[in-house]
C-alpha cells in the first residue's frame, strides 16, 4: 500500500516534467519530442505496474488514495490535493497514458519542422497531466482543476497555428462553449458541498483527521427539495442535471456539440488526442464517477438519454455528408459520445466506460491514419480531390480499414462488442426510442466509414497535383499497434459466449467495486442484426462511391445530393444547430456590443465621466465672465449683495 501511495504520484508528474523541461530548458526539435514522448511511455508504465499492484490487493480494498498536502483550510472548507487509484481510474489512467504516448510518438514526425515545435509538445504532455489530474483527483475540485486544464490546453492547441483564422476562431468557439457547461459544474460544486460540507468522493485521511466522502453519503439527500413550494425540485434531481449540463459541454453533447467539428483546424495528433482518449471522454467519465447522484434521480436519467440519443443521430446524419477527412472522424466522435451518454443514462455505466475504452482505441487509429494520409497527400483534406490511394499508402489503408470496421461495429472487432452492449442493454431495459435511434445511428455509421474508405482509397487519384506517398516508420508504427488494439480491444468485456467460458466480463467484474453493476448478457439476435447492418450499410457506403467515382468532382456536389436536395444540405450543415447559434446567440450579441462600443460607451460612460469636466469647464468659463477689471462694476456687485444681505436680515431674522 506504501508502495502504491507514492507510485500512483508518478503518473501524473512525469508528464508535468516533460512540460517543464520544454518550457524552460529544451529548445531543439528532436530532444522535445524525444522527451515529451518518453515521460509519457513511462507515465504509461508506471501505470501499468500500478494497476498489477492493485489488482493484487482484495476486491474491497482496490482504492489507493495518496494525499499531498491540504489544499484549502478555510473555516469549515477543507479540500486535500490528493490523487487516487481505483478500478474506474485505472482503466481511464492505461488508456489517456497508452493512447497519448502513440500520438507523442507519432507527432514527432508528423510536426517535422515546424517552427514552434517545442511549444507543441510542451502543451501535449500539459494536456495530458491536466487530462491526468482530471481522471486521478480524489475530489471534486481537483477533477475541476483538471477539467479547466484540458479546456485550456485545447484552446492553445487547436488554436496553435493561430496564424490561421480558421484555427483561431475554433480555438475561441472551443472555449466560449466549453464555459456554458464549466458554469453549470461550477454550481453543482457549490450544491454538493452546501449539501454534503465535503468535496471528496470518499472518506480520506488527511494528517490525523478523516474527512468524509460525499459519494457514500449520497442516500442523506433523498427527499430533500429546493426552490418554489408549488415546484420544489429534488436535490439529486437539481445537482446531477447541473452535471449533466457540464458534461454536454465537455464531451460535445446537443446542443453543445458546435465546437468539436471545428477543432479540426487544430494538427491532425491533437484531433487524435482530444477525440479519442482524453478531452471528450471527460464528461462520460465525470457521470461514471457520481453513477450514485445520477442513479437518485430518474428525472435526470431520462434527460441523459434523449440528449445521447439527438446527439448520436443529429451527428451520425451529419457525418453522411461530410467532405472533409477530418471533419467525417469530428461528427463521429461526437455520435459515437452519444452512445456513451446514452448507455449512462440506462444505468449501463460499465457499457459506457467499455465503448470509450475501444472508442478511444479506433478512433486514435483513424484521426492519426488521415494524418498519414494528409500528410502523404501534401496536406489534402478534402476527400474529393483523393481517390485510389490504396496503392501508394499500403500500410495506412490496412490500418484504416481496420478502425473503420472496428468503427461500424464489424464482428469480432472491438467497436461490435462494446456497441452491441449498449444496444443490448436499450433491447432489454425496453427503451424503444433510444434502441430506434441508436441502431439507425450504427447503420450511417457504417454507411460513411465505407463511404469514407472509397473516396480515399479508391478509384482513381482526382487531383493530379500532388504525388502521394506512405508515411515513415515512426507514423505508421502506431496506426499498427492501434489497429491491434481496435482488433482485440473487445475482449476486456466478452460476454458470456457460454456457460463458464474464462475471461467474460473482465471489465464489469473489474469495475464492480466502483459502478456496482450486473454483468449484461449477449443477445445473439441484436448482435447479429447490428452485425449483419454494420456489414451490409458499410458494403453499400463503398459499392455507392465507387461505382459513382467519376461522379465525385472537386468542388462539386456529393452524387447523393441529386436524390436528396435539401435534406442533403441539411445534414452538411449539422442539421443547422450551428447556424442557429450564429443567428440567434451570436449575431444578437455582436450586436449588442457593437451597440455598447459605438453608442453606450462613448455617450454613456464616456459621457458621463468627460460631461462632468465638460460642466465644470462650461461653469468656470462663465463665472470667468464676471471677472470684467472694471471697479464699477465690482461696486455694483457688492452693493447688489449688500442689499441681499440687509433683505434677508429684515425678513427672517426677527
């Protein structure tokens, strides 16, 4: 236990390290990426060894708490900076370090030569220590810490090449949006401590005290109510619909989705690492982590469900009609989110921790494999200028075709078996409308990834300008070890294919302690519905867009836009969420501070502030007037107020 106690520190402060070194000792290329990506690996290690000392103690005893000082004591505001290890953070600690390792690797070629390189990798192991510290705080307000730090780290890497006005505006749209859902946690903050007087998730000994735990208290909140007595709102209800609105924000849920598509201006290894393993899945892990509020109120369960729900279709049908390489991979991400968050509003939190897990492996694999192909395309991103590059991107291609069927839910890769989970789990629970949804959202899923894989590597190359070619080892060697992962990832959670089969259930039996969840069962009829609609829409998605290749022209209109009009336009435009905002949240308030700068400021403030002197000066002017140098006129002055004096003496003083 020792041991463990200052072993789990390491994880978080070796990429705290890396970052420090390159802001203020490394300043060549090559030490940078060298650098940053060894204390990631490391971090990596660390936490594998960590997880083999944990699994080794007893069930009832897999949660390590390690504190370093007490951070605020402030009357009866006592909140430790401490870290923990459990299994709910482990599995998020192997993969934000695993995944975030292959992507420092990776970026160390993909970033060559580029002018602020050192910079870059500085901010990557920032993110991942916040992302770190997000996944490992033992309470509240150090998971909060973490959450504003990848918040600003994303900010300084999508926005990174700030040169490009694209990237810049996506950076501040990343994080004005983000800001909705922080103030929303900010207030649940405030709730459970006005609640519980603690922010720690379970009791903790800080030097001789304990201090308590709000998650195991959870049960002294029912029947506690707030607000109007002709609507009083329960407490759970109120606190978990506050963190519901934070992770909207976070993990890019509707309406809060906006952000997340345009982050795309950022590189192509930062995509990777805000979309696959880190930034997104911060709001999916937050709900798992306070399962017991959410669990108290049906009310806000239900909301969790239709807002996954939206968010998987609204995304999905975007991701249809897409031309962007990058901008397909966005609109998926925040799909496949959707799933998660709908998976957590069933009560199936282990199903939702097992698909962000896989999710995280593929779709690593497929934002890093356009990298490649992006960067053997000399910086192509748009799909309808590539074509047949199978031949020249060999390993790319396999790799790709990997994530994308592992994407679709294609049996026996690891997105068909955590999919399938969720799927399973909406079939046996009798949620109708989330299942209708979501197994209509896995059938586009698969349409666009096979769409996706014949206009990149398929037919012919449409723009003659460039010359593509393979990527170099230090690329193509982690689209491998992904492509592994996204292969094999699903057996952490196999179901029970039969009775005492060894291995089935790995992650729910290891999550068990935290989530406290049955083990779902395999229904071979969905599974093999999905499977049979993940292959059959994703052989139609390729057969559609190959066969019509001499119909895709660059620049020009998708060939399904012939049969669909407007509603191909609508699913381009994200169903016009976007343009909503910008007509009636944005351009209202440019114009309300157009109105302020132009008008209010100057007449108003400035005009209050100048019109006083203004007064002053107009006031001493004409007292100046009287001063004539004239003695007539003084002796007239006085003689005016000499009979003033000798009136008012007359009158009122008897």
């Amino acid at each position: 236990m020792t041991m463990l106690n200052w072993l789990i520190w390491l994880i978080p402060l070796l990429p705290l390290v890396g970052f420090l070194l390159n802001v203020f000792v490394i300043r060549q290329e090559r030490a940078a990426g060298l650098v940053a990506s060894a204390m990631v690996i490391v971090s990596f290690v660390v936490t594998l060894v960590a997880v083999f000392l944990l699994a080794g103690l007893p069930e009832e005893g897999r949660r390590v708490q390690a504190v370093a000082w007490e951070w605020i004591n402030t009357g009866s505001f006592r909140v430790p900076f401490g870290i923990m290890l459990d299994p709910l953070t482990a599995v998020m600690a192997l993969l934000v370090t695993g995944v975030s390792g292959l992507i420092h690797v990776y970026s160390i070629s993909y970033m060559h030569g580029d002018p602020r390189v050192v910079r870059y990798f500085a901010y990557l192991n920032l993110f991942v220590t916040m992302m770190l510290f997000l996944v490992m705080g033992n309470n509240m307000l150090l998971l909060f810490l973490g959450w504003e730090g990848v918040g600003l780290c994303s900010f300084l890497l999508i926005g990174f090449w700030f040169e490009r006005k694209s990237a810049g505006e996506a950076a501040v749209k990343a994080f004005v949006v983000n800001r909705i859902g922080d103030a929303a946690f900010i207030l649940a903050m405030l709730a459970i401590y006005s609640h519980f007087k603690t922010l720690n998730f379970y009791t903790v000994q800080v030097g001789g005290d304990i201090q308590p735990g709000f998650l195991e208290r959870v049960p002294e909140i029912l029947g506690l109510t707030f607000g109007p007595t002709w609507q009083p709102i329960a407490v759970a209800t109120g606190i978990s619909f506050l963190l519901l609105i934070g992770a909207t924000g976070k993990s890019a849920q509707f309406p809060l989705f906006v952000w997340l598509p345009d982050a795309m201006a950022g590189p192509t290894p930062v995509s990777a690492l805000i979309h696959a393993a880190t930034m997104v899945t911060a709001g999916v892990y937050m709900m798992a982590r306070t399962e017991a509020i959410f669990t108290q109120s049906p009310a806000t369960q239900t909301w969790v469900m239709w807002i996954g729900a939206l968010t998987a279709i609204i995304a999905g049908t975007a991701a249809v009609a897409q031309w962007d390489i990058k901008r397909v991979l966005a609109y998926s991400t925040v799909s496949q989110l959707g799933f998660m968050v709908v998976a957590c509003g069933m009560g199936a939190y282990v199903a939702a921790i097992f698909h962000l897990l896989t999710h995280g492996l593929f779709k690593a694999l497929l934002f890093l494999g356009s990298g490649s192909v992006i960067h053997g395309t000399h910086d192509t991103q748009d799909m309808r200028k590539m074509g047949g590059l199978r031949a020249a991107m060999p390993t790319t291609f396999w790799t790709y075709v990997v994530g994308a069927a592992a994407l679709a839910g294609v049996v026996p890769l690891a997105g068909f078996w955590s999919k399938d989970e969720i799927l399973a789990h909406a079939l046996e629970l009798g949620h109708w409308p989330q299942l209708a949804l979501l197994f209509l959202t896995s059938l586009l899923t698969a349409f666009y990834m096979g769409r996706q894989v014949a206009l990149v590597f398929y037919g012919e190359q449409r723009d003659p300008h460039y010359h593509p070619h393979e990527s170099g080892r230090v690329m193509t060697a982690p689209l491998v070890i992904l492509a592994i992962g996204a292969a094999v990832g699903g057996l952490i959670n196999l179901p029970a294919l039969w009775e005492g089969m060894p291995g089935a259930h790995l992650l729910t039996d290891w999550l068990q302690p935290v989530l406290h969840e049955e083990a779902g069962e395999l229904n071979l009829a969905m599974a093999m519905l999905a499977t049979a609609g993940a292959i059959g829409m994703g052989y139609l998605g390729w057969w559609a867009y190959t066969s019509n290749a001499t119909k895709v022209k660059v620049g020009g209109k998708d060939p399904a836009y012939r049969y669909t009009g407007d509603i191909w336009d609508g699913m381009e435009e994200a169903w016009y969420v976007d343009v909503a905002y910008q007509r009636f949240v944005v351009a209202p308030f440019r114009s309300l501070g157009d109105f302020l700068a132009s008008v209010f400021d100057p007449q108003g403030i400035d005009g209050l502030v100048t019109g006083v002197g203004r007064f002053f000066g107009w006031a001493a002017a004409e007292v100046r007037q009287t001063q004539t140098g004239y003695v007539r006129n003084y002796a007239l002055v006085f003689t005016v107020g000499v009979v003033l004096v000798l009136g008012f003496m007359l009158i009122f003083a008897r």
